[in-house]
C-alpha cells in the first residue's frame, strides 16, 4: 500500500512539473466557483438531466434512469417521506433545500470514506498526522526522501501537507476526525481553511517566490508559449483584468487579501435557486410548499426512468434528421 501511494505521488508530482514548466494554451480557471449541481444545461424545454442530478445527485440519477416510471415514481414517493422532516405533509422550500445540499455534499463524505478506510491504519476511527504522513510518504520517515530524483518537491508537499492537517485539525491533537479530515482533503467547502486555499495558490503562481503574484506570474499560470507570436485577444484581456480588476491597491502584484477576492469570491447558491425553481414548477395551487400528490404529479422533473430517457433519445434523434 505505500509503495502503492507513493508511485502515485511520484506520478502526480511529475504532472505537477509539466503544467508549472510549460503553462498551457489554454485558460486554467482558479476562481473557487460555487459548485454547479450538474454538468448538464439548466434547459426544462429540452431535458430534466439537469434537474435529476441537482435533486437525487449524480450518481443515484443514474440509478434511477434504469428504473420504469412506476419503480422511479415509488423511490420518488419515499424519498419525499424522508424530506418532509416535520411530517406535516408538505415539502416546504427549507426542507428542500436541506435535501439537495445533503445529496450534492455525498459525493465529499464518499471521497472521504474512501480515504478515512486507507489512512485509518488502527481503525480507531480517527486519523493522526503520523498515520496520514506515514502511509502518504511511509519509505521516507526521515522526511529527507534520500534517493528520490526530485527530494525537494517531496519535501515541499510534505510540508503544505503538515500545514493542511494542521489547520483543519482545529483543537490541534494531531488527530483528525472526519470532520477535520474533510476539511483537510475539501478545504475550500470550509471558512476556517480558506487561508490555506489561497496561500498554496500564491505558492503554486509564485514564481520567484517572494510571497506575491506579479501580472506576468499571473498569466503565466494561464499561457505559456515558446514563440515570439502575439498574445490572443483572451490573454490581452486577462492581463488588463489584472490591472482594473485583481490589483485593487494598485502595486502591481496581488497580496493575500487580493488573492482571496479573487479566488474566493461570494458563491451564487446554486441549491437554493434549485429548490425554488421545483417547487415553482410542481406547485399548483401555489401556496410555496408542495404535497406528495403535487412532486408526484411532476415526477418526470425530479428524477428519471427508462421511459423519460427514451424520450429524450427519441426527441435527439429526430431534431437530428
């Protein structure tokens, strides 16, 4: 298992130096944007893929598109039973909200599973700093990594590592809940980690290294090219966003403060317009709550089935003729 993870390391690290060595063509987006609940278009007209992922979660739409409608409509007749906390009868916008913001943060507590049952090495459902440092990096306990080509960039990613678990651990014992590892391995979900996101983004920009990013360290992490040919109008763009827009001191480079207004801007609350807009749409006798009767009269927009999915196959296939 650690030699496992350190190949992995190795090969991460490898990736690392390409992208940072020759900047790609094309635009790198570092603003922490607040999640989209789906990949696919908001577009009630052509398809409610969308919705189905913002209301069941990714993976579970895809479970229920293998289901016929009445198999889809009876999961769909219990999942509203679990959302209608106070069992009055009604799914109040409250309720709904809390249900897709329990659904969209799954796929955090499934990734963090997946890892809690790796680091957990004496499974007594914590995790220190010793076990996570020792299975990450567990031939080079000396922390020197001696005998690996690049040492440095080990040695660098061991440190931002310790500075992580150090911050997310919050009653600093060394030893992370799953709380604290969540926001060890998800600091941008948390307030009281976001100083780490933005100094390990300094440090990923930061070429020279002297703790600020410059407009040519900033484009830099956007393009790079090997010729003398003129810049796209996107970089040219870029560059005076640089200036009216990231610098709001105007010294010519970006600080930490600067840094976070720009990575971390206010997030739009994707859940809530969601939550709103189905309810909007199932609600018929508009009194901003719905019943039972009222999702299941609309079921088609919540989730999908075997039959929506033909539909839509149907429907793609003859706008393509």
């Amino acid at each position: 298992m650690k030699m496992w993870t350190l190949s992995c390391l190795l090969c991460m690290t490898a990736v690392l130096q390409a992208t940072f060595a020759k900047p790609t063509q094309e635009k790198r987006d570092r603003v922490h944007h607040g999640r989209d609940l789906s990949d696919h278009v908001h577009n009630d007209a052509e398809d409610f893929q969308y919705d189905h992922e913002a209301f069941l979660g990714k993976e579970e739409a895809k479970t229920f598109d293998q289901l016929t409608p009445e198999e889809s409509k009876e999961r769909l007749g219990k999942i509203v039973d679990r959302i209608d906390k106070d069992k009055d009868g009604f799914v109040t916008h409250s309720e709904l909200h809390s249900w897709i913001k329990y659904t969209q943060k799954r796929y955090i507590e499934e990734d963090v599973m997946k890892h809690w049952r790796e680091y957990d090495v004496n499974k007594d459902d914590k995790v220190s700093w010793e076990e996570y440092k020792n299975t990450t990096y567990g031939f080079y306990t000396d922390e020197e990594f001696e005998g690996v080509e690049d040492k440095n960039s080990y040695k660098a990613m061991l440190a931002r590592d310790k500075r992580r678990f150090q911050m997310a651990d919050q009653d600093g014992d060394q030893i992370a809940t799953k709380k604290e590892f969540t926001a060890f391995l998800h600091p941008e979900e948390y307030e009281h980690m976001k100083n780490v996101v933005v100094q390990e983004t300094i440090e990923d920009i930061d070429q020279n290294g002297d703790g600020f990013i410059d407009a040519n360290e900033y484009i830099g992490d956007m393009y790079g090219s090997e010729t003398e040919e003129e810049e796209p109008d996107w970089v040219k763009s870029e560059r005076q966003q640089f200036i009216d827009f990231r610098d709001l001191n105007k010294d010519g480079k970006l600080d930490p403060d600067e840094v976070a207004h720009w990575i971390l801007p206010g997030q739009v609350d994707h859940m809530d317009i969601e939550a709103k807009h189905l309810i909007y749409e199932s609600d018929k006798d508009k009194d901003e709550k719905l019943t039972k009767e009222e999702v299941l009269g609309n079921w088609n927009m919540f989730v999908g089935s075997q039959a929506t999915n033909y539909g839509e196959d149907l429907t793609k296939k003859h706008d393509e003729l």
